[in-house]
C-alpha cells in the first residue's frame, strides 16, 4: 500500500512538473520578466531600508544582495511555476486570480526566510526587507498582468463629454438604447468594445433601480428608469443621440410586464426598433448560439416570469446512466423534454410516438445536437398494449416520461372515443408495462383542463391522473412497483395548434385575430420552463420520495386574458390594435371554459417543498374500480359507441357534465362555481397562499 501511494505521489509530481515546464515554454517572456521583477523588487527593498547615503558606507551589503538575491532568483523559479502563475490566460483574468499571485509570493517569501535562517541567522539582511520585497513583488506581477488587458482602457473612457459623443461628426454607429446595467448589459459593452467593425454605440442606459441614476456603466451613464423611457429619449435628443434602437439586456418581464408593454408602446410611436439580448445560461442551448446576438422581442419574452430556482444537479443525477423511454417524444412538448433529457447525459434515449414526421424531426435534431447519446425511435400508438410491451421488453426503460395525448379540446370533443383510447387507455396501456418491465419512476405529463373539467380531453386526463395515483398508492402500500408522478400544468406558449401560432398566421394574412370571448383567461408559461419544473419536479419525487399519491402543480401565476395577448401581438408587429388589425369575437367552441383552474375542488392542497411547484392530493378511486372501468370504456371506445363512454366516465367523475346534456348557447357560456374575485385574487394560484395551507384561505370553488 505505501509503495502504491509512492508511487502515485511520484505520478502526480511528475505530471505537475510536466505541465509546469510546458507552460513556461509557452510564457517565456513572462517568466523571465517575473524573475526580473523578483531581482528588482529585492533590491529596491534593500535601498529603500538603507537609503543611498547609508548603503555607500556598507559595502558588504553588495555580497548580501548577491547572495540572498541568487537564492530567492532560484527559489522564484522554482515556485513560480508551480504556483499556476503561467498555465491561465491572463486576458481573462480576473479578481479572484489576484489571490494566485499572493500565493506565490508568499510562498517564496517564506521559503527566502527559512533559506536565510537556517544559512546565516538572518543577520546579513534585515527583517523589513521580506515583507518590503513582497509588497513590491506583488505590485510588480499584478502590473505585468495588467498588461495583457491594456485594449480595455478605452472601456472606461466615458461615451459623452462635454454633452457630446466623441467622434460624432464622423462616427456612423447606430445609438443604442440599454434597458437593464446589471451583469448581462456589462458584458454586452464589453464585447461592443472589444469589437472594432461594432455597429452600434451606447449612448444611455435605463434600469429598474432608482439607486444606480446619475451612476455610469462602463462610460455610458444610466439616465433614468425604465417608466422614464420618453423623457430620457427627450433629453437624449437635445443632446443630437437619438436613440436608433433598443435592446434589452434581460428578459423585458424581468422589469415587469406593464413597465415593458408601456416601453413597446412608446418606442412604436417612436418608430425606435426594439430587440433583446439572447439568454447567457439555459439548461440547454443550441449549439453555436451567441448569447450578444440580437433578437426580436417575442410574446414569450413578456409573459416570462422569473425563473423558478432549478437544480440542475437533482436532475442530472435523475437523468444521468439510466436508460429513458418518452412517449409523445415528437410532440411540442416531448420534443423539448427529449431534449433536455439527452443534455442530460442518459445511458440511452428511446422515443416512441405516433407520427412519422414529428419522430423523424426529433431523431434529426438528436442527431445533430446529441450524436454521442444511444437512441432508438419507435412508431407506436400507445393504444397497442402489446407493441408498447414488446419496446419496453427490449429496452427495460429505467424512467419513462408520458407525454403522448390529444390534446386539442375541440377535436377530442368531436371525438370522445378516440380521446378515452389514446389518453386513459394509453395511460394505463404504457402504466402497466412500467409496472410489469421494472421501470424506477413513470412521469405523467397532465393539464389543467382536468380540473372540474366539462370537456372529454379534461375527462380523459384526470382519469389518467386518478389510475397513475392508483398505482402510486398501490405501490406505497405492497412496497413495490415503481413511483408513479403526474404533473399538472396550464397552456404552453408555441406549441403545435396553440393560440401564438394562430395567431401569428392570422396577422400575416393581416387579420382579423380571432378571440373565442372577452372574459376569456388562461395560464401560460413557456415550453422550456414548464419542461424543467417538471423534470425538477420528477426528481425530487424520485430521490425524496416526496409527493406519494400526490399531482405535482407548476405555479403558473396569474391567469391572462386572450383578448390582452391578442392586442399585444398586434402592437408587437408594429400595428394598432381595433384600428390596424381587427380583434374578432367568434364564441366558445364545445367544450371550452372561460377560465381555467389548477386545483379541482375534491383536490386537498399540502405544502410542496419543490421550487416552482405546488402540491394537489384527488381523493383516489380504488385501483380494481379503476380497471373495470376502463375495460368498459375500452369496450365502448373501439366499438365507437360514445353514449356509454360518456356514461362510464360519467360514474368515475359525477361532476363532470358531457356538451351533450346542456343547451347549445349554455354550452358556449356555462362556467363552474368560482369566487367572483377568482382573476385577481392571487391566493389561487400563488406560492404565498399556497403556503397558508387552510380551505378557508384558499378559498376552493363552490365553498
């Protein structure tokens, strides 16, 4: 055992002295100017504790300075290297490589001492001279170092002098406009100013706090808040900067949503473009992306909220060596959930979904951003038990992420036996072969149409809930099987034949955009959020064993009104809403409600310790009624007989009432029980209230 760490002690001594020498190969003229420094520090240490006068009546001081001079040369070669002084770029240095030099002159200082001592006593040179020598020695590295970022002092020339930009008699640089002086607008002027072919130049910065006007951020002063936009602009215009365009450098709902709207407003009046900056970090991002690109304000940049707080370490080690199967994988959001996935680094990838084009698409995109992630893509229906039982016998997934469904409530209420195949038995079909094949965990992606649902689609997806809670409690209970999750989320925005699509389409035919009712209100979030609060959500439940029989809730905020998305589409494409582009009333189409809800009423709230996630417990029906159950409506659903579907689910859900039995106008116009302040009352919906954790508090439908 000694011999064996010898052994590695020498490898990994050899090694360092290996790297060492390489990378004073590569900094030659550094190394040999540190050593220079270090002669010279030494020596204007001695001179400044003598004086000139005092040093011509010592002599021996020469022979001293020599001898001590030549130790601490070899000691600095040596210690120097090792130190790391040579193996970093030092263009890209930064305060924290500060302590790097420290280290290495303490260290030779120390070293000097001890030589010194044990050779003479120290009584050839005095006590003052090391610390003397060590502060000159530091100023001296840290300068040589400085150097190397010599093209940044322009950085701190400032943009204005004497009320005008220098150089603007000649300078044909677009003026830029900031909103936001935090790390991202820091960054963005660097690399403006590292950039010599730069077609912008910042002439003033907006941002949220009050305590940072008057102030400067790199030279260009930050004049005022983002509500003060238009005076600014006014000032900025005496001044012959108008500015040409506007970016801002965080996610405009960072600054809030009517701050950013009243921006927009402006700068369209203007005639100011308006751009952002692309996001520094994500859990995955395209390769080849530049995060200083600018880009066009989008609808999903102001309905943004902050992000929820991810770790990304639980879900790594969710993810990381295990084999995982995806249902839906080509689907909106499959496709993203694939894909954070593969980043994620699995041991192996299998996609399962119902449409050759949406596979195809996902295999490619897999292809070209993950090549090195083992994959395998299957055309199935989850309808067919055995086919989905024959995938999961050759794979044995480890985790399996359930997001094939239909989801369009339309289509599924003009089809209600294709919907109760697909979501509930499709559900149960790919539950029970994680069940019989030995899967770790299945995650069921769900929606908020399940709650006090008057469509098929929400139907379907809560009976799909309730089985999954079945076998979550069955497994709680036995000990055995595996976790079984749902998570429960509202409208993801750009997703296959959802509303920013549409319409999208219908301002390019120039309008008028279609708005099923006045009142109408959803919750949105974004693709990329609601796929990493479900992955985070997941693996907490898995690792924690945390939400047993429970539906796991994304908090979405408050709910929207569509008619207020439909009037910012339009000002966003640079058009006015009722005079340009027309906003149409067409109704409520079957099954549709004008508001939706994240908790049913049967649904017991409890505390979630997941960020970003709440916590619902449905009362459950027992597994075995579950079964029988579904073996009728399977029955009835492939014989297309929809009366007894609908009377099926009918006995699992009392309270859910089929388009069928109402009137044709009350269909359009019917909306469950709800307090009357339900759109702005946030303790529905938000973390705070949340929390409170009493029916009374939170004030469930129909009390």
């Amino acid at each position: 055992m000694l011999l064996a760490v010898w052994g590695a002690a020498v490898d990994i001594g050899s090694r360092r002295i290996r790297g060492a020498v390489r990378s004073v190969h590569k900094c030659s003229a550094l190394y040999l100017a540190d050593l220079g420094s270090a002669a010279i520090a030494l020596a204007v240490a001695l001179l400044l504790r003598y004086g000139v006068a005092e040093l011509k009546t010592r002599p021996e001081t020469a022979s001293v300075l020599l001898w001590s001079g030549a130790q601490y040369l070899v000691i600095c070669a040596l210690v120097f290297p090792l130190s790391g002084l040579y193996s970093r770029n030092w263009k890209y240095g930064s305060i924290s490589d500060l302590f790097i030099i420290l280290r290495a002159v303490l260290l030779t200082s120390l070293l000097l001492v001890s030589l010194l001592f044990f050779s003479t006593r120290l009584t050839d040179i005095p006590r003052t001279v090391v610390p003397m020598q060590s502060l000159l020695l530091i100023a001296f590295l840290a300068a040589a170092r400085l150097s190397f970022r010599a093209e940044e002092i322009p950085l701190a020339r400032p943009v204005f002098r004497n009320g005008r930009n220098k150089g603007a008699e000649n300078d044909h640089r677009i003026p830029l406009l900031l909103v936001g002086a935090g790390d991202a607008a820091d960054l963005y002027l660097r690399a403006l100013a590292r950039d010599p072919n730069a077609t912008y130049i910042p002439v003033a910065c907006l941002d949220r706090n009050e305590d940072q006007i008057g102030m400067s951020l790199r030279g260009v002063p930050i004049a005022g808040r983002i509500e003060d936009f238009e005076q600014v602009v006014t000032d900025l215009q005496q001044l012959n900067k108008q500015p040409r365009h506007i970016v801002f450098t965080e996610a405009p709902a960072a600054f809030g949503e009517e701050a950013s709207d009243n921006l927009l407003r402006s700068a369209e009046k203007l005639g100011i473009a308006v751009s952002r900056l692309s996001q520094m970090t994500e859990l995955k991002r395209a390769k080849g992306d530049n995060p200083y690109e600018l880009r066009s304000i989008e609808l999903t940049d102001l309905l943004e909220r902050p992000q929820a707080a991810l770790d990304r370490e639980a879900i790594g080690r969710l993810v990381r060596g295990r084999r995982v199967l995806i249902t839906g994988a080509g689907g909106s959001i499959g496709s993203e959930l694939t894909s954070q996935v593969a980043a994620c680094e699995p041991a192996e990838l299998v996609l399962i979904d119902n449409t050759e084009y949406n596979l195809y698409a996902i295999d490619m995109a897999l292809n070209e951003s993950f090549p090195d992630v083992s994959r395998w893509s299957y055309l199935c229906s989850v309808r067919r038990s055995q086919r989905v039982e024959e995938i999961f016998a050759r794979h044995r997934p480890e985790l399996v992420f359930h997001a094939a469904a239909l989801k369009h409530v339309p289509m599924v209420q003009l089809n209600p036996c294709e919907g109760v195949l697909t979501n509930v038995i499709g559900t149960m079909n790919v539950a029970n072969a994680a069940k019989k094949f030995g899967t770790l965990a299945m995650v069921q992606i769900s929606t908020d149409k399940v709650v006090n649902s008057t469509s098929v689609m929400g139907a379907t997806k809560r009976l799909a809930e309730l089985y999954c809670q079945a076998l979550d409690l069955n497994g709680l209970e036995t000990g055995q099987g595996p976790r079984f999750m749902t998570v429960r989320f509202g409208n993801v925005l750009g997703s296959s034949g959802s509303l920013i699509p549409l319409f999208k389409r219908q301002l390019a035919r120039g309008g008028p955009l279609t708005v099923t009712d006045q009142n109408m209100t959803r919750f949105f979030m974004t693709i990329r959020e609601a796929v990493e609060l479900t992955l985070q959500a997941s693996a907490y439940g898995f690792e924690k064993q945390l939400g047993q029989g429970e539906i796991f809730v994304l908090d979405m905020g408050e709910p929207i009104k569509i008619i207020d998305i439909a009037r910012r589409m339009i000002r966003l494409a640079g058009f006015t809403p009722d005079q340009d582009i027309e906003i149409k009333i067409i109704g409520c189409r079957p099954g549709e409600k004008l508001f939706e809800e994240l908790f049913d009423e049967t649904d017991k709230r409890i505390n979630s310790p997941v960020p970003g996630v709440l916590g619902a417990v449905p009362e459950p029906i027992p597994l075995p009624t579950l079964k029988d159950a579904f073996a009728r409506l399977q029955r009835h659903s492939e014989r297309g007989n929809e009366t007894d579907v609908v009377a099926v689910m009918r006995e699992l859900l009392p309270r859910y009432e089929h388009e069928a039995d109402r009137k044709p106008r009350a269909a359009s116009k019917r909306m469950p029980r709800r307090p009357k302040d339900h759109i702005k009352a946030k303790a529905r919906t938000s973390r705070a209230g949340y929390r409170k954790g009493t029916r009374g508090e939170l004030r469930f439908p129909g009390n």
